[in-house]
C-alpha cells in the first residue's frame, strides 16, 4: 500500500482574498505528514496560532496525488522531468 503523504504549509499573502504568497521565499514549511490526520492536526494548529493575522494561511497539499503508482508513468514524467 502506498503512503498518502501531507504537506502542511503557508504563510503571508499579499492580499487575504486570493492565494498568491507575498514572498515566497518566507513560506513556513510546517512538515510531511503521514496521514490526512495527523496533517489536518498540524493544520489546524498553525491555522489557530495565527489567527488573529488576516493575511497568513495555511494549506494541506495531497503530495500522494502528485504520482500514481499504479501507472506506468506519473505526470512528473510525462512533463519530462
């Protein structure tokens, strides 16, 4: 069986209605987790630690998404890289 990983991140956004990040080079990575759980916990943590600033967010990416092992090739391969 394949790990659904979850990366957990954000940070501040150069305006609260969209989600393009001020600076990118600023992005807190809260880290990979192994389960949609333990991330949504992690989530909800950084979510609840900063709530009072409108303009930081943060996210949950479906890394196990990006590649489906079941096929020949994942999309990151068919791009070519």
């Amino acid at each position: 069986m394949a790990q659904r990983l979850h990366l957990v991140f954000g940070g501040e956004l150069a305006d609260p209605s969209k989600n393009v990040f001020k600076d990118v080079s600023q992005i807190h990575i809260v880290g990979m987790f192994p389960d949609y759980q333990s991330a949504h916990a992690a989530w909800k943590a950084e979510a609840q630690r900063t709530v009072d600033d409108a303009h930081m967010r943060y996210f949950i990416a479906h890394i196990h998404r990006l590649r489906d092992e079941e096929q020949a090739a994942g999309p990151t391969e068919e791009l070519g890289a």
